[in-house]
C-alpha cells in the first residue's frame, strides 16, 4: 500500500522542507515540496517528520524486568512494556543493553540476562514489537566472570554492540571517590565498611582482570564482526587503547580531552541525553553541551531515559549555538544507524527505510504523535 503524508515540515540531513512525504512497500519514494492533491493524502498538520529514532545504548529494559530487588517480571511482559516505552518515545531501532560480567553483590544473573535476550528475540521472530530490536552486551572487563557470561551470547546473531566498561573507583566514570560513594552507597544501602571493603575488592578486581579480558573481549568481538565501543575514556592513554582494540565509538567520555583525543582518532562520540537534558552529567562528568559546543559530538543515547532522546534532539539547538535541527536529528537518527553499520536508515531520503516520527512541538517538549516502522504505523 502506498502511503502519503502531507502538510509536514519534514526534517532532511540539511534543511526543513514542508511537503509530502510518498511512501511504498516499506521505503521512501517520494519527497516534494508544498501539499500533496492525491486522494487519501493525510494531513499532518505543520507536525515535524523525522527519521526513526536509532538508539545505540539503553539500560532501561532491566528496569522492567527487575523493578523491585528480587522481583523478577515475566520476561516476554518486560520486553513487551519496555518495547511501548520505546516506540512512543520516537524510537524504531534500539540496542538493549544487557550485562556481562556481574558484581557478585548483585542480584541480577547470567540467566537473567539470557532470558532477556532470549524475550527480544521471540519478539522480533513472532512480530510481538513495535521498534526493531538488537543487543548491546555492557562488558565489565574488571568482573571475574566476564569472559563466562560473554560466551552465553556468542552464537547469538542479535549481538551488534559490545561495549568494554571498567567501573571500579578512582577511574574513568569514578575518578572522584566522593561521587563513587554517593552513586554505589545511595544505591545499595552500604554502611562505610561495607563500602570500603566493596571499593577495595573492585579495584583489586580491576587490577588482575581488565587488561586481560578487555583484549580477549575485543578480540573475540571483532571476530564476529560485532562493533566495539569503549566506555568511560578519561585520558589520551584511555583512547590510544580504545584504537588500538579497535574501537569504532567513544561512549560516554568523560573529560574534554578524551573527547578530543577520541575525534582526532576517527571514534564516533556518543554522550547521554540526559546530560544534555540536565545540563551535565550525573557522576560529575564532562557537559554533553560542552562536547557539542566544541564541535566534539556525534551521537545521544537515551541511556536511562528513552523520552529523554527526542527531547535532547530538540532542545540542543536552544542551549548551544550553531547547532540547527537538522545537525541535531542526525545525532540520533543518521550517524547512530551509520555507525552501527544499519545504512538503510536514520533519514528521509529516496530508498531508505520509511521509519518515521511525527512530532509536534509544545513549551519547548516534542510530542510524539505518530510512529512508523517500514511505512506501518506501530504508534
């Protein structure tokens, strides 16, 4: 069936058009400007149409699986509502992060992770989801067990990410000690013993196990041909290593200079929604819109906000200068999909994907009216 939608201001990768959009079998075949007069044409309004939303790193899935401590949530149920949760934010294509290489003071497992997996997989086989899902493996390279609970997913062709994340104290995310201890205290209960027992065995951790099992990670990733990010990078020995491992997008950095060094090396840098949102980082980190400021940033991530997304897309023009809508969309639409080796989406052009997002502006909130994934309407 072909689709026509018209009376948009549609968002291209370097202008605002208003006309009509024709869509065919699941793809692009038509871009005019001023309205269409065909019959069944539908009125969007003077809405925005943009492209589908191509997220790279989401953590929000576990939080529908395991909403309580020790409550576990049927996991078809919990990748059903996380799914919703995502499409109406905008978002057509997302990696799910899941962990590999687990604190043993968690109460999350292998198995957990591995019916989650398991979820978005019947998912996408039995056309239960609106967006189209892949996996994201967080990789902490300083767990014990990383190697183990990364081979529970080896054979699995919706791996397409996998991230190498060190996050015990006195580095990278945590280099202050005091936010580590509001992060990790706040979130777990401890008392001050507990919390200095639990910093000295992650960073006694750190030091027998991250060199080794971030290179084997990588090795093995590259193997597979599934994209490596790093995450964290605070110096320019952070992203030589990053390079050298063969890392295709610096996560989340968190100093100027690691964004630098990162950009000058060829890296994509991905920053959080959130901070751009807040207005900086909740660890204490570099400013996302310092990064964009300085011409250092390449793509958002909701991380643990999927609305927060749109709503950076849109509001990142207002808080730094020299950034239009068109260069902020693609923050979230075509240099996430490109990066991600996914070259039939993230924009409006002849041929591509019709995943598209109607979107309609009020008191400065972009507001999700309607959501297609290959020219069916999901949302």
């Amino acid at each position: 069936m072909d689709t026509i939608l018209t009376n948009a201001r549609i968002v291209l990768a370097d202008q605002v058009v208003e006309g009509s959009l024709h869509l065919r079998d699941g793809r692009i075949a038509g871009i005019d400007s001023g309205p269409s007069s065909l019959p069944g044409a539908q009125d969007m309004g003077g809405d925005y149409v943009i492209p589908g939303l191509v997220e790279l790193h989401t953590d929000h899935l576990e939080n529908h699986y395991a909403p309580r401590p020790k409550v576990r949530w049927n996991p078809i149920a919990a990748v059903c509502a996380h799914d919703a949760q995502i499409a109406a934010s905008g978002i057509t294509t997302v990696f799910d992060a899941l962990r590999v290489g687990l604190d043993e003071d968690t109460d999350i497992t292998d198995a957990d992770m591995r019916r989650l997996a398991d979820a978005i997989e019947a998912g996408m086989a039995k056309d239960r989801l609106r967006a189209e899902h892949f996996i994201h493996l967080r990789c902490e390279v300083s767990a014990p067990n990383c190697l183990e609970s990364f081979e529970i997913f080896e054979n699995d062709p919706r791996v397409r990410i996998a991230s190498l994340m060190d996050h015990s104290p006195g580095q990278r995310q945590f280099v202050s000690l005091e936010a580590y201890a509001i992060y990790y205290k706040g979130k777990r209960g401890m008392s001050d013993a507990e919390f200095n027992d639990f910093c000295e065995r992650r960073m006694a951790q750190s030091a027998t196990w991250s060199d080794k099992n971030r290179k084997i990670v990588a090795e093995r990733a590259r193997a597979r041909g599934v994209m490596l990010a790093s995450h964290d990078d605070a110096t320019d020995a952070h992203v030589d290593e990053a390079v050298e491992l063969g890392i295709r997008v610096a996560e989340f950095p968190t100093t100027l200079e690691a964004a630098r060094a990162s950009k000058s090396q060829g890296l994509a840098v991905l920053m959080g929604a959130p901070n751009v949102v807040r207005g900086g980082s909740h660890s204490g980190n570099v400013s996302a819109r310092d990064l964009a400021a300085n011409g250092l940033l390449d793509i958002l991530s909701s991380d643990y906000i999927p609305f927060s997304l749109i709503q950076s897309a849109f509001f990142l023009g207002e808080v730094v200068d020299g950034i239009d809508l068109p260069e902020s969309i693609a923050m979230v639409t075509r240099t996430p999909a490109r990066s991600a080796g996914l070259d039939d989406r993230g924009e409006i052009a002849i041929g591509k994907r019709a995943d598209l997002v109607r979107v309609r502006v009020e008191e400065h909130i972009p507001i999700v009216r309607t959501v297609w994934r290959e020219g069916n309407r999901v949302v």
